[in-house]
C-alpha cells in the first residue's frame, strides 16, 4: 500500500510463491514519484546472488498479470519523457553504460550531469535571442531604434559555439569507437611482438554492443586512456594462406581504414622500401625501427618522411615514445584530449553542421536585410537544436535511441 511507505527508504521481507514457499529474502528499496530515476513511482528487489534465485524472483513477478519485462532503454525514456533528463543526457545513460576506458566515462558522466546540455540550452537560447530581434525588425520596419545592430555579428558568436561542438565529435568518435589501428610491415620486422606488448598494455574491457560490430581480427586495447582496435596483421597473413588475393585486398583495405598505422621496419636490415611504396598512408603512418638492440652504436638509420620512433620490444626500449607518438598523432599537437570536458556524437554532429550552414546564410541575410528569410533560418536551426535536447520530439529519433539501450536502464 503505497500511504504505508515511505520515499528513499528499504524494508526487508519474504518473497514466496503461490504454495507460500520462501523463494529468497529481499531488501526491498521505495521510490516514491516524482523522486525517483523515472520520475514514476518505483521499487527495487534486492535479493541474493545467483542467476538461479534472481531468476526464480522474476520469474514470479512476471507470472504477475500487472508485470513484464521492461523493453530496452524503457526506464530512461519514461525518465525523459517525465521530464527527469533531455535527450542529450538519456544518451549519456547508454554511454556510460557502453564506456570502456576511463575518459569516456567522464565524459559520458558530465553529460549526464548536464554540462553538455547547458552548451546546447545556451546556444538554442542566444539563437532565440536573434530570432526576437530578427522578428522585431519584420513586425516594426520603420522603427529602427531599439535594434542591436551587431546582429550579424551575434550570429556569428553562436557559429564559433556550434563549430566548438563540432570539433569535439572527432573525440567523440575515437573515445566511443575506438581507433582504428593497423600495425603493419614485413614479415619478421616484428608485428607480433609488438602486438603482444601492446595486448599487455591494457587489455580493453570487450563490450557487446548492439550496433557495433567488432571484427574477429580486431584486439581491443587501452593506450594512454584511447581507446584502440588494432588490426593483427599476422592474422590478415594467416587469413590470405588459402586464398592470397583476398588476404592482400583485405590489408589494402585495413590499411586504407586505419586511422594509425604502426609500420614496422627492420632497424638491423635498415631498409624501408616498403613504408616508403605506400604514399597514400604516409598521413597517418608512424615508421618504428624495431630491433635497435642490434644496431652498431653509431649506425644511422635512412631519414623518413613521416614521424619515426626508434625502439626493440626484445629489450623494452622506446615503447613510452612509441606511445608518445601515438597520443600525439590521434590527438594532434594542439588538443590533448585527456582535457576535454565533452563530446558530441554523430547524430548532434549531423543537426550541428546543418544549423552551422542555415546561421551562415542568416548572417548573410541579415546584413542583406533580408530578415523575412533570416529569421526562417534561425527557426530551423532551433528547431535542429530542439531535436538534440528532445525539446522537439521526433518518435522514430526516440525509437532509435532508446532501442539502443540494454534491458533495463
Ligand atoms: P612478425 O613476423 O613481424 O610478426 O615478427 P615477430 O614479432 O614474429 O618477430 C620476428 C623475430 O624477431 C622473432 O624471432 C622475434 O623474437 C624477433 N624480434 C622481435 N623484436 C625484436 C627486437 O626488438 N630485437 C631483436 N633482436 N629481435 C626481435
């Protein structure tokens, strides 16, 4: 009875079936409405560990008429849908859950805190603000008097925020998906060695996802808080015995994808022939002369045109630069990642970029005083906003995203 309980407070009782026979001894936590995850009134069954005795209490609370099984993400949708978080925070729920090294939990953290959503509230705010002023100069032609004449210019400010937000999806991508690693090179230039280092690095906590799919020749590890899928290029070898050309067109594609590759070079052979044929990936190629151990003292190695590391996994010598080099190649000289506050995913990075274009052309009419066709860009681009926090719903974007989600959160 629900006058009978209290809100945030746990009774302990006997869970028994229709014989009244004790199936397990619960602590049963109340959560009264509106304080509660779901903003709806909730209880929660603690019972003893186990899949079977966890199983046996289901089982027998969904023999119930009234219960079922909640659907995916059903909980943190009636959350939002009772106002408890926005769009953008119920995202945060799934990322958090999914988040396998400790940046994107943080990152995923503070949104679910809200500080990403403030950025967009802000934003869609300051857009609000120009919308009034475009209007006002519709409604009043003549009366110029009170009007900001930097409006151009204060649109201008909301696309530097709206481009902040987008430069952060490159992180959001790497931190949520992992980067794409390929270490590649001859045979016996070292690839499994240094793959096995890398794998006891730190092994990566394997998530299922639903949505991605990892591929079987794919590892995951931590480096330096990033996230990585390397590519085992042995296994691509092995892979092509039977039939070689698919092996060799698989590597070109691997290669192709990879956003870091790892070309290891023979330090004792000193030739980098290979490196040097594949032009396409220099961009993103950090040449590593492995087996330095074996050099003479003052040998000098042939200077590369990409960035090179000098280390012998034998001996575990420069693998901290070789990780320097890593760091820095996926997060550029400029923006050290482990500093970022947020995030954007895809689906806000594709409403940014066409809210960046519908404010470039308002800025453009603004100062042709055209403020009719103005303001209608401006409308749009809240209104893309709205679909970000959720303040405008759209029911397949909903179905998306919460479909997305585990079983009960
Ligand atoms: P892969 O064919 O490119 O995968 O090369 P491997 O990792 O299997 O290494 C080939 C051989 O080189 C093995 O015998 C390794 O022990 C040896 N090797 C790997 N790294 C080093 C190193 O830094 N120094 C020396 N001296 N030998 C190494």
């Amino acid at each position: 009875n629900k006058g009978e309980v209290k809100g945030y407070s746990i009774k302990y009782g006997n869970i028994v079936d229709s014989s009244n026979e004790v199936i397990d001894e619960v602590l049963v936590s109340f959560f009264i409405a509106p304080k509660s995850y779901t903003g709806e009134d909730m209880i929660e069954f603690q019972c003893h560990g186990g899949a079977k005795v966890a199983r046996s209490v289901l089982d027998l609370l969904l023999a119930q008429p009234e219960c079922r099984l909640a659907e995916p993400g059903e909980f943190t949708f009636r959350a939002f849908v009772n106002g408890k978080m926005d769009l953008v925070q119920s995202e945060a729920v799934a990322e958090l859950i999914e988040s396998d090294n400790e940046m994107a939990m943080k990152i995923a953290s503070r949104q679910l805190d809200g500080l990403l959503s403030r950025l967009f509230k802000d934003l869609r705010e300051k857009l609000i603000f120009c919308l009034s002023e475009c209007e006002s100069r519709l409604d009043f032609p003549e009366e110029n008097l009170d009007w900001d004449e930097e409006l151009p210019e204060k649109i201008a400010g909301a696309v530097q925020q709206v481009r902040k937000l987008l430069d952060s999806a490159g992180r959001g991508e790497i931190l949520r998906n992992g980067v794409k690693t390929v270490i590649a090179g001859k045979p016996n230039a070292g690839k499994s060695s240094l793959l096995n280092f890398l794998l006891g690095y730190e092994r990566a906590i394997v998530t299922d996802i639903a949505g991605t799919t990892r591929d079987s020749l794919e590892e995951s590890v931590v480096i330096r808080d990033i996230p990585v899928r390397l590519i085992d290029t042995a296994g691509l070898r092995e892979n092509a015995g039977e039939i070689e050309k698919i092996g060799i067109e698989r590597s070109y594609k691997y290669l192709d994808e990879a956003q870091v590759v790892f070309w290891m070079l023979d330090a004792s052979a000193g030739d980098a022939a290979d490196l040097l044929e594949y032009k396409s990936v220099h961009n993103k190629v950090i040449a590593v002369w492995n087996k330095c151990d074996l050099l003479e003292k003052n040998a000098v190695l042939p200077e590369l045109p990409v960035k090179t590391v000098k280390i012998s996994v034998l001996h575990g010598d420069g693998l901290e630069e070789l990780c320097d080099a890593f760091e820095e190649a996926v997060w550029g000289m400029d923006e050290r990642g482990n500093e970022a506050e947020f995030a954007v995913n895809a689906r806000h990075a594709t409403l940014l970029k066409e809210v960046e274009g519908l404010l470039g052309e308002a800025i453009i009419n603004c100062m042709g005083h055209e403020f009719e066709l103005a303001a209608v860009q401006l409308q749009l681009a809240v209104r893309n906003l709205g679909f970000i926090t959720g303040e405008t719903a759209d029911v397949d974007i909903l179905g998306e995203i919460f479909s997305r989600f585990c079983i009960g959160k």
